[in-house]
C-alpha cells in the first residue's frame, strides 16, 4: 500500500474542497476502497474520511424517497419504507458485517471485480487506458455480454444499483463550487465504448449526496432474483430486478432491469413493452423474455448467459406476481 495524507473534514464544502485536482479519494464504508488500496489498484495521494458529513437520512419527500448516501446498507435494508426490490438486492449483496459498514453512495460507486483489473501485473483498460483488454480471450465465465466493447467486458458488481435503475432511481451530486444536479441512474452509468476507464458520469469535484427513489406504490410487489456460484458473499452471474403493476391477473405496467450480465445495470424496455397488457402466468412471462439478451455478444465462456438471465427474469416475474 502506498503511502497518503489523511483528513476527516466535517463540512461537506470542507471535504470537497480537500479533494480539489487529482489523486484524491473519498472514504466512506471502505469495504472496496481499502481492498484496492492494499492491492495498490488505487493510489490516491490524498484520502478524506467523509463520514462524520451530515448526508445520512432516509426520509419521504413529493417527489419519492431520499436516501443519504452515507446510510449503511444493512440500516436501509431495513427500513420499512424501501421498497422490497431494493431491500432484496442489499440483503444479497454481502455479508451481514459488511452491510453494517458499506455505504448506499460507495455501493453505487464500486469498482468491478474483474480479476484483471485487480492484478496490477496484467493489463487493463479500466486501469491503464490503452494497455489492452486480456478478458476477451483469458478468463471470461463471469464477464459480460451486453453494453461491452474491444476494449472492455467487465460486469458492474452492484446489485443494488439494478434494483434502483429499474425503480428509475436518481443520484443528486454537489460539486465544489457548490452547484447541485440530479442525474437518472440509468443515465449516470457508461457502458465502456472506448473509454472503459470513465466509469459514471460523476465529475471532478463531485460528490454523491442521496439517492432519490421516485413514488411508485406498485413497486411494493417487486423483488430481486440473484443467480450465483454460492449463495453466500458471491458476485451475480445473472439478477433480475423486477416490479409489476397488476390488475385482475393481467400486466398494467412492468419495471425490469438485470444485473451479473451486462456493463452497467441494464434496464430492459423490450421486456416491460412485452409484459404489459399480457396475462400474469409462466407462459406469458417466459415469451416475454425473449428479448431479453438482444444484442449480445458472449465470449468463449459465458454464452451459457444468454439463456440464463431469460430464466432468471421469469423466476422474479413468478415470484414477484405471487404465481
């Protein structure tokens, strides 16, 4: 681990100001960070403990539910206010330790655990732009087939951010100079293109201050389903993050994003189109999965994918309707 100075500011302008220009880090939970800092993955000459900020809270508001963004994942899991897609997906994101110190802004913001990335001694394009991309012919079970590039296939890690894209969630920022903005989540994430290294759309100087969660009182029949090696501690291979609005056993409206296979969190407009106005049974779920992994691009190890995140949806679709 490599050597830096340490702060723990108490005033938000104080922290942001502090990580003014490059080789800054913010520390919150630390259940990702001190990992990449030991593996010497991040190198930041500067780290600013953020958790004595006054961004915690989980409160409703007009325009939904706000969440801060230093609330401990198991604390919001908890919370009889969250929806049971979000609850779901944090519950299956890790171990009960480490939920009581994870932060829902650090969730968001995690890095992938593409083993590449993480070995210093092997290329990287998230890592060293340019160096080159040694998944697409290496080791590739658990990578992606949709949003991917030439230059990178790694799978977002976060569970909990398929659960918020598909609840069409948002992320509000403030920046150094004080300026404030909200971004859709959906939007936030960038599927790696040429520059796999630009990760979100977070600027310079910014900083994540709570989650807002839109009103939507069908998402109370939600859920997340999460396929994996092992069932504790385990990155997904496939997840669906499903919500349906149902009336006299038919599909009014349908939310449904997946995770373990993509990029970035993947919402699937194809699938929701598919759903609605239809029946609520296995057929009528499993037809409308088809579409699903349209678009992909499976690598030597990982086609099994295609099939697998279609029967992953249609599980959470049963489960969430009640079938």
């Amino acid at each position: 681990m490599h050597a830096f100075d340490f702060a723990a500011p108490a005033r938000t302008d104080e922290a942001l100001r502090l990580a003014a220009g490059p080789g800054s880090a913010f520390l919150a939970g630390g259940t990702t960070l001190v990992d990449l800092l030991k593996l010497d993955v991040l190198t930041p000459q500067h780290v600013i403990d953020i958790n004595d900020l006054p961004l915690r809270g989980i409160r409703g508001g007009h325009d939904g539910l706000h969440i801060g963004a230093l609330e401990r994942m198991g604390d919001v899991a908890r919370h009889r206010a969250v929806p049971p897609v979000v609850s779901r997906a944090l519950l299956q994101s890790a171990s009960p330790q480490l939920r009581n110190m994870a932060t829902i802004g650090g969730n968001l913001l995690q890095r992938t655990r593409c083993g590449y990335f993480r070995d210093v001694t092997t290329p990287c394009n998230r890592r060293e732009p340019g160096s080159g991309c040694p998944a697409q012919t290496g080791q590739n079970r658990a990578h992606a087939i949709l949003g991917t590039s030439s230059n990178c296939v790694a799978t977002h890690p976060s569970d909990l951010a398929v659960a918020l894209v598909a609840l069409d969630a948002s992320v509000r920022l403030v920046s150094r100079a004080g300026g404030r903005r909200s971004v859709r989540l959906a939007d936030f994430y960038r599927i790696p293109g040429a520059t796999p290294h630009v990760e979100n759309d977070l600027r310079s100087g910014e900083l994540i201050t709570e989650v807002v969660v839109p009103r939507l009182g069908w998402a109370r029949r939600s859920t997340y389903v999460k396929v994996r090696d092992r069932m504790s501690y385990e990155f997904a291979l496939a997840s669906a993050a499903v919500a349906l609005d149902l009336r006299g056993g038919r599909v009014r409206d349908a939310r449904v994003a997946v995770g373990g296979v993509a990029t970035v969190p993947w919402r699937l407009p194809g699938v929701e189109a598919a759903l609605r106005g239809g029946p609520a049974t296995e057929q009528a779920f499993t037809t409308a999965t088809e579409a699903a992994a349209e678009g992909a691009r499976p690598l030597a190890d990982n086609a099994f994918k295609v099939t697998l995140v279609r029967r992953t949806i249609a599980r959470a679709l049963m489960e969430a309707s009640g079938s």
